[in-house]
C-alpha cells in the first residue's frame, strides 16, 4: 500500500487559503459574535415606500457601493487574484 505525503505546494496553498478566506470569518466571530445580515436589514434597513424615498436610497447607499476600496466584493475579488498569482508561481 502506498503512503500518500502532502506535497510542499499542497501545503502552502492550505496555509494560504486559510490566512486569505477562513481566518477573516474566525477573526469577525471573535470579534463581533454571529452576526445575520437579514435581521439587521430588517431592523436597520431602508425600506422604499415611494419615489422620493427611492431617490434617497439611491444617493445614500447604491453610490456609495461604487467606492471600490470599501465595497467588500471588490476586495475579495482583489485578494483572489493575488492568491490565484500566487499559487501559479509556486
């Protein structure tokens, strides 16, 4: 029977998949504690009831998502392809 043995490349890329996506997640439950989105948004969120509120949800909240260094999405996209460079030149 063949023994298997992690290679050095396998064990870089779990040690840097865990630093770049799992230890943020333990990292914010420390921190914060569980967390729901939806029930924040249902206590804390803007609720649309006509055309003037509309036009304030958009200026409030949507152009404020177009800042790229602090939408969330952007950044996870940036780290990816940092981490996905990274594991190509190993």
């Amino acid at each position: 029977m063949e023994i298997k043995v992690i290679s050095l490349k396998s064990a870089i890329f779990l040690f840097l998949f865990v630093l770049f996506f799992v230890a943020p997640h333990f990292f914010q439950f420390f921190n914060q504690g569980i967390v729901i989105p939806g029930d924040y948004f249902f206590y804390e969120g803007n609720f649309i009831e006509s055309l003037d509120s509309l036009i304030i949800h958009i200026k409030e909240n949507y152009l404020k998502s177009l800042n790229f260094i602090k939408n969330p999405i952007f950044i996870f996209f940036v780290f990816a392809a940092v981490f996905q460079k990274i594991i190509k030149e190993i």
